[in-house]
C-alpha cells in the first residue's frame, strides 16, 4: 500500500504514474488517501493494517535511509471509499484507527517466539543480491532472488539483546508485512551476525 501526500490530482493508475507520497507519519482519527494493489482483501469495513514507510524509504529502500527507520509504523485503518480503480490498482480513502510505531514494539508487544530465523539469512546460491543498513541500535537487512522473491526485517540490537521488528516476505504477486517482538537467542543472534556481517554504526 502506498501512502499519498494529500489526494493526487487525476488519482494515477498507472505504475509508472508519479504522485507525491506521504513524508508524515499517519495519524489516528486522520482520513488518508492511499493507493494499493491486488489482489487486496478486507473483512467488509473492518480496519486492516498497513505498513507506513517516509517517502524517500518507501520509494528507494531503507539500505539507502537508514535514518527514517525510527519512522516506520503499521497503521490499522478503515476503508471508506474506493475513490477510482483500474488494471489491478485502486485508490481509496481510509480513516487512520490505531498506529503502532516500529521502535515502540518492544515495550508494546509481548515477546513471541514464533517465526524462523532461516527467512532472514540470505540463501547460498547464484541470483541472489543482499544489503543491510545501520541506524543507531535499528539493523536493516535484506537479500533477494533473481528479483522475484525476497525478504527484509529490521531488528534492534542493544543491551537487551537483539529482537526483530519488522519483517517482510514479497514476491512478484504477494507483498506481506508483520510487526512484533521476536527476541533472538543467543545462538541466533551469533548466526545472524555470522551471515550479516556489522556495517557499523550510524547515527
């Protein structure tokens, strides 16, 4: 889903159509214009919850902003109206519920276990690329395969240890986001840095 600066003017179809995205955190009781792609199911009106990434991230990746990480959020949000729709995308305007920011998981998620740190280490075969970024305790890291399959997260690593924030899994028909509190043991956290070497501190 992608976050607008305002409401475009003509609402662009197109993927290549440019518009202005949105640089300000979503905001609970705001109405937002957003533009996403199917195949994109909702329970009727019920809210459903959304990555927000800053504009220059959501467009160019957080490998290349790795200071607009402390600004990422999942945002619940209700549909209100289908504002046009064409070719596979369409445009809505939705009411802002609830927004959880991503450094605020750790203090308002409980800790899961859940999850497999194998979706996080880049596969040892040919096609694949790799990036990570640092921001201070925030780690950015992400591999892809043959440009149709890939993974990122984003984790905190501090004097609690390391935790993962954010994950995301995306294909070429599929885009999945997840916020949360997986706390990484020991001998994850040393697998974790073996296959990702420190890019060293920023910020």
């Amino acid at each position: 889903m992608e976050w607008a600066d305002g409401s475009p003017p003509g609402l662009p179809l197109g993927v290549s159509e440019p518009f202005l995205r949105s640089e300000s955190l979503p905001l609970p009781g705001e109405e937002r214009v957003v533009r996403i792609r199917g195949p994109f199911l909702t329970d009727g009106r019920a809210p459903f919850w959304a990555f927000f990434a800053p504009a220059l991230a959501a467009l160019n990746g957080l490998d290349d902003y790795p200071e607009l990480m402390p600004d990422c959020a999942m945002a619940a949000c209700t549909p209100l109206a289908v504002l046009a729709h064409e070719g596979g995308y369409a445009w809505l305007r939705v009411r802002v519920e609830e927004v959880t920011k991503m450094v605020e998981a750790t203090d308002r998620l409980p800790p899961s276990s859940a999850g497999s740190l194998e979706d996080l280490l880049p596969p040892d075969r040919i096609g694949v690329t790799s990036s990570q970024a640092a921001w201070g305790s925030l780690r950015y890291y992400d591999w892809s395969f043959q440009g149709n399959t890939g993974r990122w997260a984003v984790c905190t690593d501090d004097e609690r240890g390391m935790a993962v924030l954010l994950h995301g899994a995306w294909t070429f028909d599929q885009d999945d986001v997840a916020l949360g509190h997986r706390p990484l043991s020991p001998s994850e956290t040393a697998q974790l840095r073996a296959a990702w070497p420190d890019p060293g501190h920023s910020g």
